[in-house]
C-alpha cells in the first residue's frame, strides 16, 4: 500500500525536474563565433549566451547585444553585480579565455520585466590583437570594451576606455600606465567611425541591419566613415553634431601599428531623441509651432523665388522678416529661459515688425543701396557662407579649434556677395530671390520630411547658441532624400532666377519710392501754374465743400418766369 502512496509523489518529482531541464534548455542560446543571432529575454527570465568549441588560437573574446530603445543586462554570473555587469541598450563584455578553455557562457536579462528583443554577435580575437577597454580607469567594469553616449540638442558625445596591448591565454596583461615606450599600450591609435542608418527610418530592422553591417572591424572600415583617428596621448572622447531623428551607430577601432594588428569597440547607436518620451518623442518628433512657422515659410519663399522683384515691398517685407526672426530668436534664446514655442512665437512677431520696418525705410529714403546692397546682399552672403562652411571644409581642425577663426572667415564669405550687388544691384537682388526663396522651401519639406540640408542654416545657428558647439563634427548622412532636395533647389533657383530676368528685362531696375514720387508730384503742382491740377482745390477745401454738401441744401439755378394767363 505505501508503494502506491510514494508513486505519484516520484512521479511529480521527476515531471518537476524534468520541466526545470526544459526551460533551462528553452533559456539558453547557442552562438556561433561571428553569426548574429537574435534573442528575445521574456519578463524575469535570464537567457544564458553560450558559445562553445572556441579555437585555441583565439585569446579573448567580445559579446555585444543590441537593443532599439530598451535596456538589456550582459553580466558575467547568472546574477548581476556591480562591476560584473552592465545595463544599456548596446552593452558588450570581454573575456580573457584560459589555457585549455573551449566553451563560455554569459548571462542576458530584463532589467526592467519588460520583454526586450535584441541582437548578438560574439568576435575572436588573437592574443596579438589589441584589447579594447582593458586599461578601463572610469567606468564599472575592469575590462570595459563599451562606448558611452550622452547627447542633447546641440552635440552628442561619445567616450570609451582606453585600450591594452593583447597577450597570450593565461598570461599577464601588460601594465597600463608604468611606461610610455613603444613597447606599451600608448603606441596604440584610435580610428572613429559612424555609420548613418535610412533617414527617416525608426524601425527596428533598418537597426539591426546597420549592426549586421558595421559590427566587426572589416564591416565598419567597409561601410562606415572614418571620422578621426586619436592617439593614446588624446583624450578618449568626441563630440558630433546631434541629429535628432536619424539613427548613428559610433564604432572605435583600436590599432596597433606596431603589430598591424586592430580590435573593434562595441558599437553603439543613438537617435538623439527618446522612445519613451509622451510629450516630443522621435515618432512625434517634429512641433506643431514649427511645422506652421516653416510652412508659410516655405509659401512665402515660393512666391519669392519667382516673383519677389515685381512685388518689390512683398520681398522686401520677407527679407527684413527672415533677418529680424532671426536676429531675435538667438537673443531671446541667449538671455531667457522661455519656452521653445513662446520664443517662436516672440521672434515671428518681431521679425513682422522688422519687415515692416524695411519696407517703411525703401518707402521713406527710396535708397536701394540701403535695402538691396545691404539686407538683401547680407542675406545671400550668409547663406552662401553657411553652405561653404557646411562641406568638409568646416571640420577641420582649425575651424574647430578656434572660434574667432572660424567667425572671420564666415563674415568675410558674408560680405563679399555684397560688393556684386554695388555693380549689379538688380541681377543680384532677382538672384537672391531665386536661391534664398528655393532653400525657405527646402526648409518647409524638412518640417515633415527629415533632410539634411536643413542643416546648412541650423549648424550656425547652434554655434551661436551653444559656446561649445565649436568643438562639434558636423558631420550629416546625404541620401536619396538630400540629392532629390538638392535637385528641387536647384531647379526652383534657376527657374525663378531666369523667369524673373526675362520679364524684368524691358523694366525699370526698381520701383521708385512712393514718397519721393508724391514728393516730387507736389513740387511740380506748385510750379507748373499751366498744369490743370495746380488750381484743382487742396484736400481741406473739398472736404469742406463735401460737408456743406451734405448739410446745406441748395437752390436750383436759372430764370422763373410767371405763367401767362
């Protein structure tokens, strides 16, 4: 009888233990050196990483897992410590494999109970090869083979840990900071890259493609764009230009010239903008305010391109609007904490008055030097000066390293489009209704539609905003969108430029000013008795006369003669 009682109780021990073998077995995932494999961690799950039958020529390797926006938690023990682990959206370990090692297995979890799906890789390197982050002196871990980025509006930052020469299984690393020799780790260089994701693509594939692509050495040299190369006497940091909205994957590359050996950091990815935020998050990323400011912008600036020098006032009005907007949105910026809509607003209010402004000057003075030669030239130098600067000719070092540098040779680009328009003032006030008019388009498409050229203009502005933006790459993605907007700009330009010069080409240069014409109509009237208008009656007097019209009834005229019986 007892041996039927301790039957069931057998039986649901051996189903108990054989359902922890199975969701052990379900929690772990196979790697194979060098193939990607993707991973989902469910809530309060620990998936184990294991890659095994590794070659004995292979001295350490790196596990790196990628995530969109979620964190993942890559830890040596199945659980996390402090300086065993870490928590980021793409977070990598090494290990220094011993002598007779075959196999190795990491730990992936959920930080957060929520279900996170990523993607992995494990690369081998050789005990010749360089050890990324192995002379770690900040962060967490001993060996830390991670770039950190910290972004906000203006610049994106990335750092990482210096790296180490390699060295055999089982032997000791060489010191770090005993000597600088050429025998030591400060003969190692740094090569940065970046690797620019589809514009206007937040999906998480177009993610998962990009690291396929660029996460081992030979994909980022192939694919990416080398940026700098730093050497170990350099501060292990740099800064880029943020670009809210497209998705950059930063890669370090540490070489050893020595032994024409490299070793890759693990690559990290940043949309400079979050996933979570409800109120501007990258799905919502463009603002109301800005997509109305931009938008009659863009109108305005077609009806320019080609019109603007037959409507002479309505041009003028834009000009001076777009140099007072702009004028006033730095200041506010610089000297209140106003919010972005607010400021928007106030710098769209004061760039009416200041296009008001311009015109009651034409209207008053009639000077074209004053308005066309100045404003209006100003206003192309600066655009023509904010594309040079926005080519490669803008990063190097000397403009990066020295603001007064850089503002000198930006002002002289800006005011030497002037000086055409003293010879030609019409030719360059129609040629700046065609350029400037086409890129406000421009940047009416970029209010809906990502495109880089938006950044010719926005890169100045954040160096006027931000005192450190000097230090920045500027560096931005051209891809189908920036040439199809290239080509928009371009036709538009020439369309208005030559449209406008063949109707304008009988006409007189400019319009004459509305004052300076009554006041020379009322000096003719005063002068010319013969001219009928000399005795026509003042304004006074017929208002006067229409008044006592209104008030005063008048007697008919001629003869009455009494009838005739």
């Amino acid at each position: 009888m007892s041996r039927w009682i301790w039957f069931p109780l057998l039986l649901l021990l051996l189903l108990q233990l054989v359902y922890e073998v199975e969701t052990q077995v379900e929690n772990r995932v196979i790697f194979l050196l060098g193939r990607f494999q993707n991973v989902s961690i469910s809530q309060n799950e620990t998936v184990q990483a294991v890659v095994s039958t590794i070659p004995s020529e292979v001295a350490f390797i790196t596990l790196q897992f990628h995530t969109q926006h979620r964190n993942a938690t890559m830890s040596y023990t199945r659980m996390p410590g402090l300086g065993l682990s870490l928590t980021a959206v793409d977070s990598g370990l090494v290990s220094a494999l011993r002598r007779a090692q075959t196999s190795l297995t990491l730990f992936l979890s959920s930080p957060d109970g929520n279900t996170v799906a990523g993607t992995g890789v494990i690369l081998s390197y050789s005990s010749t090869d360089p050890v990324p982050g192995a002379c770690n002196m900040e962060f967490n871990l001993d060996i830390d083979p991670n770039i950190y980025i910290h972004y906000n509006l203006y610049e994106t930052t990335i750092r990482f840990a210096p790296a180490n020469l390699g060295y055999e299984r089982d032997g000791a690393p060489p010191a770090c900071d005993q000597s600088t020799g050429t025998d030591t780790r400060w003969r190692l260089q740094y090569d940065i890259y970046q690797y620019f994701l589809p514009e206007n693509d937040l999906s998480e594939h177009s993610l998962f493609t990009g690291f396929q692509a660029v996460a081992d050495k030979q994909g980022m040299m192939e694919n990416g764009k080398r940026v700098m190369m730093l050497k170990s006497t350099d501060v292990s940091s740099m800064v880029f230009n943020s670009i809210p909205g497209q998705g950059i994957i930063y890669s370090v590359i540490v070489r050893d010239p020595l032994l024409n050996t490299s070793a890759s950091y693990v690559p990290a990815h940043t949309y400079a903008c979050s996933f979570n935020s409800t109120l501007d998050s990258c799905q919502t990323l463009g603002k109301i305010s800005t997509k109305i400011f931009f938008t009659i912008t863009g109108l305005a600036g077609l009806f320019v391109c080609f019109f603007g020098h037959r409507f002479f006032k309505c041009e003028l009005f834009c000009m001076g609007f777009s140099f007072a907007a702009f004028f006033f949105f730095i200041l506010i910026t610089r000297t209140t904490e106003l919010d972005y809509d607010i400021r928007l607003a106030l710098s769209a209010m004061l760039g009416v008055v200041g296009g008001i402004i311009l015109v009651m000057i034409w209207w008053r003075f009639g000077s074209v030097v004053a308005v066309v030669v100045i404003v209006v030239g100003l206003m192309l130098g600066f655009l023509l000066a904010s594309v040079v600067l926005f080519t490669p000719l803008g990063d190097i070092d000397v403009f990066r390293k020295s603001d007064a540098v850089f503002w000198v040779t930006f002002c002289c680009v800006t005011l030497i489009v002037p000086l055409f328009f003293v010879r030609w003032p019409r030719e360059g006030n129609i040629t700046t209704c065609g350029i400037v008019g086409a890129y406000a388009v421009v940047l009416a498409v970029n209010a809906y539609i990502y495109t880089s050229l938006s950044y010719i203009t926005l890169n100045i502005l954040k160096r006027l905003l931000n005192n450190t933006f000097s230090a920045v790459f500027t560096d931005v993605p051209f891809q189908t969108i920036d040439y199809v907007m290239i080509t928009v700009w371009v036709v538009l330009s020439v369309c208005g430029i030559v449209l406008q010069l063949y109707r304008e080409r009988s006409r007189p240069f400019f319009p004459p000013s509305p004052y300076i014409m009554w006041q020379q109509e009322r000096e003719r009237r005063k002068t010319n008795i013969l001219d009928p208008s000399h005795h026509f009656p003042s304004l006074p007097s017929r208002l006067l006369a229409r008044v006592r019209q209104l008030t005063k009834r008048t007697e008919p005229a001629g003869e009455h003669t009494p009838l005739l019986l």
